[in-house]
C-alpha cells in the first residue's frame, strides 16, 4: 500500500518536473530577453528573402542570442512561411515571440521619409524608391501603364508619367509599388481642386495637356517667377501654329537624363521632337511641381515668342526671331568669355 502511495507520488513529482521543463523551455524558446546594446537595432526583411536568412541577419546584427531557440520558436508558431516586407526596429530585452509577432504581422515596421524632387521623369522615381525602399522597380513602372490603374483617373494618357505629385513622402516598408503609387496619385488630386478644374475647362484643355505643358516649363524654369512667363511663350506658339521648338522634349525622346542637345538629336524622328511636331507632345515628359501645374493654368499674357538662357538659370525674352537672336549672340559670346577666363 505504501509502495503505490511512493509510486504515485513520484510519478507526480517526474510529472511535475516534466510539466516545469516544458514551461521554463517555453520561456526561454519564446519570452526569454534577448539582450544587446541600449541603442536600437534594425533589420530589413526583403521581398522573397527566406526564414532562414532572416534568422541569419538577426543573430549577425546580436539581436538574437540563439538561431537554435529562435528558429525552432518560428516554427512552433507557424510564421516561417508569413514574413511580411518591412524594415524593423528592436530595443534589448526584445523576445523572440515579439520580433516574430513583429514581422509575422507586419507590426512596428519603420516609415521611410522620401523626396521626389520636381522635374523628375518616373524612371528616376522607381530608381530612388527601390534604393529607399526596395520596391520593384520594374514593376512600379508596369503599373504606370497599367490601364485599370490608369482607368481610375480622368485624363487621356497612356501613362501616368506627370501624375506623380513630387513631394516628401512617408512610406511603410510594406507599401507595394501599387500603394505608392496610389498615395502620389492621391497627393495629386487633393492639389488639383475644383478650382483648378474649372480654370482647366475655361481655357478648353485637357488635363493631360495641362500637365503636359507644366512638365515642358518645369524642364525649362529654374527661378518661379519666370514659370508663367515661359508657359505664355509656349501658348503664343501654339495659338499661331508655331513648333514649340522646347528642347526639353527632345531630351525626353533621346535620352535618360536631360543632357545638351546636339544637332541630330533636333532631327530625331519621335512624337516628343517639339522641333518637327506641332502642338504638344503626346504626354508629360516628367514630374512637374505645383508651381509649374499653376504656371500652365495661369501663364502670364505677353507677346513674347522666344527666349534664351542668360547662362545664370534666368532667361532674356523676345518678341521677334532678330531680338532672340542679338540676345543669343550676346550671351553666347558672354559664355565664351566666361570660358576663356577659365582657361586662363
């Protein structure tokens, strides 16, 4: 009778130790802290990119004290599979349930603040948001041409190149390319106002033409105030026929970046030479800024049909081809002087 009494009692003590085991391994597997230096430390967790690796990235950064207990904690609660994109912050005395939790979910994933600064073609665009945020940039510009996107917006481009307001922006790590996009294109309708609207209609433009005619002025405008002075010579061109002759259009069909054109370049065969076509080209050569939007809404009125770069960012107008050209002589061989005292 006593030996069942000993045996009982001490199956219930191996039991009970048994059932401590478990809840001490518990802990250490999930709630133990992880200790490291006071200050933060980040890890990024990138499209594709295997448990694994991630549990590679952590213990390397000593965020982590054991792959071991860390990956099997992974694999207990299911997450190795559901790692969401992100870029996250941990503090000592994280557990591992919390930075599973954390990446699991998608919780306590950093923002990224990015500028896109004006004037900028969305090529230049997808190219800064994948060095901030490792987005797709082949896929954010797919998306860009994606009709059902396109479908969502009123106008009549083939692109949304022009419709992505420039501005600094705060993205999650998470965002997609389609969200980005859609948080730029929001930015922009909040801009463009039903004010802005009827001024549009009133003056019988489209909104592609608008902003058309605002990327043309932002590639040539560097000081504000000349905006609505240059958007009028360009509207005084179009009212008599005449090529608008912009040279940033022929930059767009020829090459990536804006460079100094040359004399082949004014002869290429494309719908964006403003020097062999007429009218407007087909759509917005960059990203223009508010400022030019309004310059285009609201040109100055002046019998100005020309201008050229005083070499300074500033330009000298003119009403005739003979004053646009005794200004071009006088800053060319302005220019060349400059040049010379160089070479001194």
């Amino acid at each position: 009778m006593n030996g069942r009494r000993i045996n009982k009692k001490t199956a219930l003590i191996v039991v009970g130790c048994f059932l401590c085991s478990l809840v001490v391994a518990a802990y250490v597997i999930f709630y133990f802290p992880n200790s490291f230096s006071p200050s933060p430390k980040f890890i990024t967790v990138s499209k594709g990119q295997s448990f694994s690796s991630v549990v590679d990235s952590l213990y390397e950064k000593g965020i982590i004290a054991s792959k071991t207990t860390f990956s099997l904690a992974g694999r207990l609660l299911g997450v190795t599979h559901t790692m969401r994109v992100g870029k996250y912050s941990f503090v000592s005395g994280v557990s591992n349930h919390d930075i599973l939790s954390d990446i699991a979910y998608g919780f306590s994933s950093i923002s990224t603040t990015v500028t896109l600064q004006e004037g900028l073609r969305s090529t230049l665009y997808a190219r800064i948001l994948k060095r901030h945020l490792g987005i797709d940039s082949v896929r954010f510009m797919e998306l860009l041409r994606d009709t059902s996107l396109i479908g969502i917006y009123p106008h009549n481009s083939l692109s949304l190149e022009g419709y992505l307001m420039p501005d600094t922006y705060e993205f999650f790590w998470q965002d997609d390319e389609k969200q980005i996009i859609q948080q730029m294109i929001t930015e922009f309708r909040m801009f463009f106002v039903d004010t802005l609207q009827q001024r549009m209609k009133k003056l019988g433009l489209t909104l592609n033409d608008v902003l058309t005619m605002a990327s043309i002025v932002e590639g040539e405008a560097v000081y504000d105030d000349e905006r609505p002075i240059i958007a009028g010579v360009y509207y005084n061109r179009l009212r008599i026929r005449m090529p608008l002759q912009a040279d940033p259009t022929v930059q767009y069909a020829v090459a990536d970046v804006p460079r100094r054109l040359t004399r082949n370049d004014l002869k290429v065969d494309s719908p964006y030479n403003t020097y062999l076509r007429y009218g407007l080209p087909p759509g917005p050569i960059n990203n223009p800024s508010r400022k030019s939007i309004l310059a285009a809404l609201y040109p100055a009125k002046h019998s100005y049909l020309y201008f050229v770069s005083d070499n300074n960012g500033r330009h000298r107008f003119a009403k005739t081809y003979q004053e646009h050209q005794r200004n071009v002589r006088l800053y060319k061989k302005a220019r060349q002087l400059a040049q010379n005292g160089k070479n001194l």
